[in-house]
C-alpha cells in the first residue's frame, strides 16, 4: 500500500512552497523534510518518501524555481533564499522537532538553514553535497547537460530522449524526469550552480550543533576522501557513509544502499525493501 497522502502548498518566506507528503503522523517521531537537489522537483524523490514514510512523516520540497513552487523572473534563487524557505516551511507547519535529508544541492541548502541554528532542526542528513566553492575544485557536473536536458523537456521529451543524459537510469526513473523537468526554471538551475562555485558552505560547517550525517557516493568524484576528512575537522562529532556502488543519485544507483546508510539516524530504522532492492511502487 502507498504511503502517499497528499499534495499541498504552504505561503512561506514570501512565496508559494509545494511540497508532498509520505507516510502521516508517527507519534513520537521527528518529521522529516527531503530538500532535493538542483533539477529534482519533489516528485522525483516519491520513492525514496515512499519508503520513509513506512516509519516517518515525510515532506518532499519543491525547491523555489522547480516542479510547481514559486518562478519568475525577479525571484531570488540565492542559496541563502532556499535556506530561509526551508526555515520558513518548517516553521509555517508548525514543526517544533524536525530532520532534514538534503541531497546535492539540498544538502547546501540544508547546511547554510543549520548555520543560523533555527528551532527544531534536529538532525541534518547530507546526501552528497557540492564541495565546491571560492578556491576550490569546480563541481564535476557541467552546466550544459543541465540546461540543455532543460531546452529539450521544454518541447516534448520522452523517456528514450532523455536516456542520453541520465543513461544508466530505469524506464520509469527516465519517463518521470522528462515528464517534470521542464518545471525547473533555467534561471533558477544556472543560480544554483554559480553558487556551487561562490558559496562557501565550508565556513557554514563548523556551526552545525545537531547531529549531522554524511553520506556519499562511491563513484561520481563529488566527494572524495580528502574532502569527507576536512568536513570531520568542521564537524567533529560527524558520522560519515559512503555507498560504494552508486554514483551521484545515489538512491538511484542504490537504493538499498541508501537507506541503510541512512540507518537509523532520522530516529528509527526502515524495514528492508522489497525484493528485487526496490520500493514496489516506483
């Protein structure tokens, strides 16, 4: 059985915040908010809340500029933006203990929220994140296969089309991306990714005081060894995983592998998935 419960928008920090949400009220447990990354509206993150949500109360963001959350021309899609939005949505529901599971540029998004400490933040789960920044190695992802794949969804794209860019994915994982991509606002994703290269999360780090999961991609080369060893100087009390079989999107590559990273830091563990390593549902 689906733990979907419904669709909803929410007016916070100024603009309208789509989000969906996985699994209702688990008394006792924190509520969990997924902020997605940079060309991932919350719909495409369904089967991973699908499975949380056997255990948690899920919310699934639509980053500003993605899916059917607030665009336009003036919008600012600063970083520090998408960390007052997350704030302000927690806040809105009236969450007094909540986790946060960020992936990519979630994660910063994630990181640079934790940074001003707001109530009710409890646990800070980083799936991934950009390690870019002033001075230091550029994200390994490039601009182009972004907004092209973005030019494309905008016309009519179907799954095969969208094959050429995401290659190793499943039918289904390929179909709902080209199905949804288009709603990603190509000034909302070239701000996101300057700020990969502008935004220092690093000098955010050393702020975090809840606890603070790490967990990363055995191929992909978006974190590497030196860099987790950095983070644990900022973040001493820093539990780190690394999920060897699975590039970037990492629950797409591994699914399994991702939840049993994230094991039962959010508060509880989830049940194993169905056979075959997938949700039933995806």
């Amino acid at each position: 059985m689906s733990t979907y419960q419904y669709g909803g928008n929410v007016h916070a920090n100024g603009i309208r915040q789509h989000y969906l949400r996985y699994g209702g009220a688990r008394t006792g447990r924190d509520p969990v908010i997924i902020v997605p990354g940079i060309t991932s509206p919350a719909i495409t993150w369904g089967f991973v809340a699908e499975h949380l949500g056997k255990v948690f109360d899920v919310y699934v963001l639509d980053v500003r500029g993605r899916g059917l959350s607030s665009a336009s021309d003036s919008l600012d899609y600063s970083l520090d933006a998408q960390a007052a939005d997350l704030i302000a949505f927690a806040t809105t529901l009236g969450f007094e203990r909540y986790s946060v599971v960020g992936h990519s540029m979630g994660a910063r998004i994630g990181i640079r929220a934790a940074r001003s400490k707001p109530a009710g933040l409890t646990r800070l789960a980083m799936i991934d994140p950009p390690v870019s920044g002033p001075g230091r190695r550029p994200y390994p992802s490039q601009l182009p296969w972004y907004v092209d794949s973005i030019r494309q969804s905008r016309e009519g794209m179907s799954a095969e089309a969208m094959r050429a860019f995401c290659p190793t994915w499943t039918e289904a994982q390929l179909a709902l991306r080209a199905e949804w991509l288009h709603t990603c606002d190509e000034r909302a994703i070239r701000a996101s990714f300057e700020g990969f290269h502008t935004d220092d999360i690093h000098a955010d780090l050393p702020y975090l005081g809840m606890p603070a999961l790490l967990v990363t991609a055995g191929r992909g080369d978006v974190v590497r060894d030196t860099d987790v060893e950095e983070i644990r100087a900022l973040v001493p009390h820093l539990v780190h995983t690394r999920v060897q079989d699975a590039g970037h999107m990492i629950p797409w590559d591994d699914e399994a592998g991702f939840h049993a990273a994230l094991g039962d830091f959010l508060g509880a563990s989830v049940p194993p998935l169905d056979e075959g390593g997938k949700h039933a549902s995806q």
